[in-house]
C-alpha cells in the first residue's frame, strides 16, 4: 500500500519518536490545535503521526490489518512505544475491545501479533470537536493525560482498584433515582468532578463520581448529556442533592 503518509513536529527529523498519532487525516494545524498545543508541547520532538488507510464508509478489519502489517514495523524502527489511534475502528483492530468510548482513559496492550508491546490509547478525531467542542475537547484532555501519566510511571489503571460494586446511569431518571438512594443510605460519601478546566468560571461538571467506600461507587455524565435540557436538570437535582445531604449530615 502507498498511503503511508506522515508527519513531524520538529524542525529536523530525529528518531526515536516514542509516540505515534494514527489518524485519519494528517491536517497539521487540528493536530497542533487540539493535541500537541494543549497537552503534548512538550513531547513534540517523539511525535510523529501517521495516516490510517481507509476505504470507504467502514473500512474491513481484514484491509485494517493488512494496513497495520506494514506500518507497525515502521513504527517499532522509529522506536514507537504509544499508539495514540485517533480512529475508533482502528483502535477496536489494534485492542480489540468492543467499544472505544468505553475505553477512554485506559492504556491498552497492542494484540497485532508480533507488537504486544506497544501501548495503545484511544483519542478522539479532532474533526468530532466540530460537532460537540465541550464533549470532545474534555475526551481529548482524558486520552492525552492518560498518556503523560503512563510516561511519568503514575498512571493509574482505572481497572486496577478491585471494584465490587459500580453503576453509571445515564439518564435523568436513573440518575435520580440513585442520588435518591444516596441520600437514604445516610454515610459519607466522596465525590470527584471531571472538568473541562482549572478556571472556575469555565470548568462545568463532564462527570461526577460518588463513592460509600474504596470499592464500591456510581458514576455519570452531567454536562456531557447529549441534551442541553438533561443537563440543566441533572444540574438541578444535585444542587437539590447537595442541600439536602448537608441538612441531614
């Protein structure tokens, strides 16, 4: 195949390039905008990205791995470590798990034989930032830390801690359903806010974690509802949840 096309961010081509972008366009200045300037500056000079072949609507697994066949090789001569796959369909080639979204903030062993030890990391494409900015570019920030904090050694694998119990409603029904039973079940909890920045007036609520104990625990979205209307009210039930969590404390 002749479509491996790529790019560098340094002013002179010098492996090794530990990290490698797989996406479907190579447009410099989205990657630039949404990934390197925000998240991996620092990092630019082990960047390279590379293009994924695609082939219509839905490319074939089959074509997908006769792709990666020869790219991989490429990428273990330039000494690549990361898979930052940017396409949902190769990231489910590459992992082989069912879902990408699911698997944000997971770094991933590679199951393309012969290249089991390369990691792989979902990100989204910059183009969804066009049709959701707020969702996406708090997904991007998630993949691309997720990275930084496997490269530092203080990555924590979400799976590592042993959870017994989870739950993660997705409606504004279940989720006040279970805020509900939070307040009946009448113990402390511990909270964690995703957020799509440190400046207060621009951090919003992506997610809020509730937890009873070090393993057991309910999840869900809050400004990352698909519908503006669901998210003003789930605003709503846990401002209600709030005051009357502290009435009863």
């Amino acid at each position: 195949m002749d479509h491996m096309r790529y790019l560098t961010f340094s002013q002179i081509e010098q492996p090794p390039y530990e990290i490698c972008l797989l996406v479907p366009q190579l447009n410099r200045g989205d990657i630039e905008r949404h990934y390197l300037g925000p998240h991996l500056s620092g990092s630019r000079n082990e960047i390279v990205a590379y293009t994924v072949y695609k082939e219509g609507k839905k490319t074939p697994v089959k074509v997908q791995r006769e792709y990666l066949d020869e790219l991989l090789p490429v990428l273990r001569d330039l000494g690549t470590k990361y898979l930052v796959t940017c396409d949902a369909d190769y990231f489910k080639t590459l992992t082989k798990v069912p879902s990408a979204d699911k698997a944000l903030g997971y770094v991933l062993s590679c199951t393309h034989p012969g290249f089991e030890d390369m990691h792989v990391i979902y990100c989204p494409n910059t183009r969804l930032v066009f049709y959701n900015p707020e969702k996406v570019e708090a997904q991007i920030r998630i993949a691309l830390e997720t990275l930084n904090n496997h490269r530092a050694g203080t990555y924590n694998d979400p799976g590592l801690d042993v959870i017994k119990f989870a739950a993660y409603p997705d409606t504004v029904e279940s989720i006040e359903l279970w805020l509900q039973r939070l307040l009946d079940m009448e113990c402390s909890l511990s909270a964690d806010i995703e957020a799509f920045s440190l400046k207060h007036y621009d951090a919003g609520i992506g997610t809020i974690t509730f937890c009873w104990n070090k393993h057991e625990g309910i999840a869900f979205p809050v400004d990352l509802l698909d519908d503006l209307g669901d998210q003003i009210r789930v605003r709503a039930l846990l401002k209600e949840f709030f005051i009357e969590f502290a009435r009863r404390s």
